[in-house]
C-alpha cells in the first residue's frame, strides 16, 4: 500500500526550503471563516508582504482540490477568500478533503502537519484553538494536540477568551509545550493584550525565540508557541470586550451552535458587538505575528 502524501509545494517555496532559507507558512481557515470579505484577503496579503518584506518567504497553506498545496498564489488565495462555503479542515477532516477532493481551509494544527511535511518550520497566525468553557467541556481544539506532536513553532497572539485560557495552558504543560512569551511574562488573550495568566518563559528578541525553538528541538521537543500581544493601540478594552463575549455566547446558546462552527460564529457577532473593534486588532496582530516569525525564521536559519 503506497501511503505517500502528494503535496504541490509553489516553487519558489519549494526552492528556499531546499536551500534552507527561511519560510513562514500561513493558515486559511483565519481568511476563509475567521474575517469577513474583504478584510479577510487584505489581511492574508498583508501577511504575506510582511513576511516578504522582512526576508523570508511566505507559504500560505490550503487544500485544493484535494491537493495540499503548499503556497497559494494570488489567484488561490483569492478564491480561499471569497468561498464562506469552503471545508474547515482541522487534522481530522484532511483525509476526507484528500480523498474527496475538496477545497479545504486548514486551521492550525492541519497548517501544522502540512508545514512540517514540507519542511516548514515557522508558522504565523492569529490565536490558536484551545479548550473552550465550561458550557462545552469536551470541545478541545486539535490545535494542542498538534502542538504536542509536530515540530513546528506558530507565532500567535495568544488564545481568545472566548476559550479557557486556563485550562488550555494546563493542557498544553501536560503535553510539554513550551508556551514562551514575547516581551511579556503574562499570556496574550488575542484582542486583548494579557489574559492575565501567568507563563514561565519569556523572550525579547527574535534571537532569543530561534535559541529557545533549537534547543527544544535538540530535545526532541516538538512545538512550540511564541506569543505576541496584539499592540496597545488597536487592543480591546478588556471589559468591553468581555461583555461583547458573553453577549456572542449567549446568542451562540440560544440559537445552539457548537463544534467547529463555534469559533467563527463568536468572531462574527463579537466584530457587529464592538462595531468592527476587534477586525482591526485581528488585522493588526496577523500581520504583526507574520513579521516576527519571519524574523525568528532568519535567526533559526542563520
Ligand atoms: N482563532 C481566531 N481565529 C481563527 C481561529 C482561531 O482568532 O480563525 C481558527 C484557527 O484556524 C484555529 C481554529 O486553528 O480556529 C481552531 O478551531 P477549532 O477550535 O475548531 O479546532
Ligand atoms: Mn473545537
């Protein structure tokens, strides 16, 4: 049985992994359902250009048609963008948009595993998924359990609260990633500078990041997280944005939605609560995560 997994690799990207220069992949689900039209293929081209900018080459990842394709060209990326309808594939769904040839957005822990068969070893998104509240005990992202298992570092802004922030950070020591913060002692909470928790490792350069990221995987570590807050000027009030949560929550109970519609449905109605608030801050902090990874990238390679 031939259990070879076919990606398609753009070539430039193919080309600067071969000669070890640095790469940065990018996730789809944030463009396809965690921003609206057409912020959300703005806010995937900014990233990209960031990353440019900074040195190293960008791979945004999705699945088309069937194939993981590994770098998106401006065209693809468009059309990830522009298709609500389009599968949201954590690891588990990827064999199913494999085999039936589908179109899929990966989320962090699909982007994981695809950026690592490729070669890939930084990533760059918004938040990672974690373990949601109390009124959905058992919905634990993949994302962690991806964290545990593949060698890759994903630049973040934290986790929302729309998760258990807590509880996700106790899992994650459980499963012995390193959750470093970068500038800060304290974990971002995605719109909203800190969440407040407590982390045992920070940084404050790029340089700083790649050392810690080689030395965890000198022990056979696998990923890692690198938290950034989002900057001071587009952050949320934390109490404004707290009542925009419970609010979202609420309706989310009301109207019963769960699984991985979840996250985006909050997102949704947290930007109409806060007037488009927390689109810029989410703009903002992508493109701020893309930047930093490309910059510890250059370390890790260098
Ligand atoms: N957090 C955000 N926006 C997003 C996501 C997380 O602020 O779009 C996406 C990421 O792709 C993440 C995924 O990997 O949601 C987690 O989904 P789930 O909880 O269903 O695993
Ligand atoms: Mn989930």
């Amino acid at each position: 049985m031939d259990t070879t997994l076919s990606l398609r690799i753009r070539p430039e990207v193919a080309e600067a992994i071969q000669q070890h220069r640095p790469v940065v992949a990018l996730e789809s689900t944030l463009v396809a359902h965690g921003l609206p039209w057409p912020l959300n293929l703005e806010t995937a081209r900014a990233a990209e250009a960031a990353v440019r900018h900074t040195g190293a080459v960008p791979a945004t990842i999705a699945v088309l048609e069937g194939t993981p394709t590994i770098g998106l060209d401006d065209g693809q990326l468009e059309r990830v963008a522009h298709n609500r309808a389009i599968l949201k594939a954590s690891r588990r769904d990827l064999a199913y948009a494999i085999s039936r040839k589908l179109n899929a957005a990966t989320t962090v822990a699909a982007t994981m595993l695809l950026a690592h068969r490729a070669g890939i070893r930084l990533f760059a998104t918004g938040g990672i998924g974690g373990a949601h509240r109390d009124n959905n005990p058992w919905d634990i992202s993949a994302d962690v359990t991806e964290l545990a298992k593949t060698p890759v570092a994903v630049v973040c802004a934290g986790a929302k609260s729309v998760l258990d922030i807590p509880r996700t950070l106790e899992i994650l020591e459980t499963h012995g990633v390193p959750v470093v913060g970068f500038g800060t002692e304290e974990f971002p909470a995605f719109f909203v500078p800190s969440s407040g928790e407590r982390i045992t490792a920070r940084v404050d350069t790029p340089r700083q990041a790649a050392d810690l990221i080689r030395a965890h995987w000198a022990l056979d570590g696998a990923g890692v997280v690198i938290a950034q807050p989002v900057e001071k000027h587009v952050a949320l009030d934390p109490g404004s944005f707290m009542n925009a949560l419970s609010a979202a929550e609420q309706q989310a109970m009301g109207v019963g939605v769960r699984g991985k519609e979840l996250t985006p449905f909050l997102l949704g109605r947290i930007a109409e609560i806060t007037e488009g608030q927390t689109l810029k801050a989410n703009h903002a902090l992508v493109v701020a995560n893309a930047r930093l990874a490309a910059q510890i990238a250059i370390c890790l390679e260098g």
